[in-house]
C-alpha cells in the first residue's frame, strides 16, 4: 500500500510520504514480525491461542446454511432472555444467509415481528450526498429487499419501521434506533481485503491513529480505500472497477464493537491472509477487523478453503 497525494504538486503530502517512509524503515519491524508470524499459521493451529473463537465448514453452501441458523437461533435467544426488541446489524456480503432465514421462517411461520435490522453500511453518489438508487444492481437496499423482505411472509416480516439502512443526512438513525432499542444483540458481518468490518477500512499509510482512537469512529460517510474498490469489482462487478461507487456510508467500529455479541463468516477465496491477522497478528487501526480481539464474545465461521496457507501460487 502506497502512500497517496490527490494532488502530485501538494508539497505537504509530498513532505509527509517521506516521513511516513522513514517512519516504515525505523519504526515498523516489530508490527512486521508479528505480521508475518501470523501469515505463517499453518491451516491446523488456526485460531489456537486467539481471543476470537473460529469455526471451519466445508465449503461456501455449508457457511450460508450456518449463517442462516445463527441469525435464527440468535434472534431466538435474544427473546427468550427476555428482549422486548431484538437488534442485529448485518452485511450484504457474504450473501444467501437471508434468502435461507425467510425460507425458514416462512416453512415454520416463525415471525420476525420483533427484530430490528441495521444494515451496515451502503454505497452512496459520487458526491457523498445521498444513497445510490435502490434500482442500482449493487444497491444493498435492493439486495435486502429482493433476497429477504420480499421472500419472507409478510405476516411474518419485520415492520417497515425496524428497517434500517444509515443515511448520509442523517448518521445518528443507527446510534437513535440502537439507544432506543437497548443496545446491539449480534453484529453479523464480512471482512474486507484490507480487514474492514463494514466499510470501516483502514486509515491511508501516513495517518496515524490509534487502535482505540479507531475504534470510537461512528457512523460516517467515507471515501472507500482502492484496495476495497478494487477488490469489490473482482467480487461483484466482474472486475469493473470503474462501476464500484467510490463513496460509502458506513455503521463504525464503535457500534461493532459495542454489540453484545460479534459473528464473522469468511467464504472469498482471497481472505487466507487476512484471517490470519485477525486472528493472530497484531492489534491495530491498520488492520480494522484486529480491534475484534478485545471483544468478549467474538466468532469467526470460516470455509476450509480460507484456512489454507497465504502463500503465493502462480496460475
């Protein structure tokens, strides 16, 4: 990752990729060490030692049917100790979890009446302002709406009202619906390339923030990194980079890391990297998903395929 001036002839960037260079060569060998200790995990010791708990399944079919279960059994759990509402945010990305939920649900007529749903995070216009339309085919809104809201019976679905999606004029819908509703049961979620939970990516090499600095960001708007660009493109755009919006509206790693409980699923063929610093490297604002080892009741389901070594293989 390279250090990244907007403008060529600004000579304060300018003067900073130096610094930040230097800072690289002097200061940076023991995070390095640790880095690279936890990229040498072999498939068996996964997880051994760390604070997160993991889980390994088969292949991605088995991780969707366990994702599923979870929410269900999640939602089920959270009602019977008691909650009036129950609160989950989750992601689009992985997908098929909810398309299963509402086919559950609808096969048993298990209502979904008391669940309160915030949506992690949304791709918004170029200019920040506003969420991309809901006809847009990487709309998330859209993805809820034709993969679960509209699968599920509506006798059984959550109120319109418990739908949440954050909103670029208005951020504190998440932190009013999480207030108002007792806190966070279960953040279910993904992890990005650059080990972002959401859109949380990490800050452009250069800034310095700490680990617990970063972990007090809310709900923001947020120009995405073109590590995140890039490999969205590869996931969902048949690698047209171009047609991934470039802003975003993102839940923070404050309200992740306040939930009650944390659940991550990791089925891309590229994550045998950055499992293994999650899980075992170093905990820092470099690495978002990381910030997870201080939480106290935090599991990772992770596809065989993502426990193989992170070592290079030509093809």
């Amino acid at each position: 990752m390279s250090y990244r001036c907007r403008d060529p002839r600004d000579r304060a960037c300018y003067n900073a990729s130096l610094r930040y260079l230097g800072q690289r060569e002097a200061g940076m060998e023991e995070l390095d060490q640790q880095t690279a200790a936890a990229l040498r995990v072999p498939p068996e010791e996964l997880g051994d030692g760390s604070p997160i708990g993991v889980s390994v399944v088969a292949d991605p079919a088995e991780l969707t049917e366990r994702f599923a279960n979870d929410l269900r059994a999640e939602y089920r759990a959270a009602k019977a100790a008691g909650r009036e509402k129950v609160v989950f945010i989750v992601p689009v990305g992985p997908v098929g979890q909810f398309d299963r939920l509402a086919e559950m649900c609808n096969q048993d007529a298990e209502s979904l009446d008391d669940l309160v749903i915030i949506n992690m995070d949304e791709y918004l216009t170029p200019d920040g302002k506003a969420l991309i339309s809901a006809d847009d085919p990487l709309s998330f809104r859209r993805h809820m709406q034709a993969h679960f809201y509209d699968l599920l019976d509506p006798a059984l679905a959550p109120p319109v009202a418990q739908r949440i999606f954050p909103l670029p004029e208005d951020p504190e819908i998440v932190t009013r619906a999480i207030e108002t509703h007792g806190g966070v049961d279960v953040c279910f979620g993904g992890v990005g390339i650059t080990g972002h939970v959401a859109f949380n990516d990490p800050p452009e090499p250069g800034y310095d923030i700490t680990a617990e600095a970063f972990g007090a960001l809310p709900t923001r708007v947020l120009e995405l990194s073109r590590e995140t660009l890039l490999i969205n493109s590869v996931t969902a755009a048949r690698g047209n980079i171009d047609r991934i919006p470039k802003m975003a509206i993102t839940v923070g790693m404050k309200e992740i890391l306040e939930s009650r409980k944390v659940r991550l699923y990791l089925n891309r063929p590229w994550q045998n990297a950055i499992v293994r610093k999650a899980l075992h490297g170093p905990v820092t604002a470099h690495v978002p998903v990381s910030l997870l080892q201080r939480h106290s009741d935090c599991h990772f389901t992770v596809v065989r395929q993502v426990t193989e070594p992170a070592e290079p293989v030509l093809r």
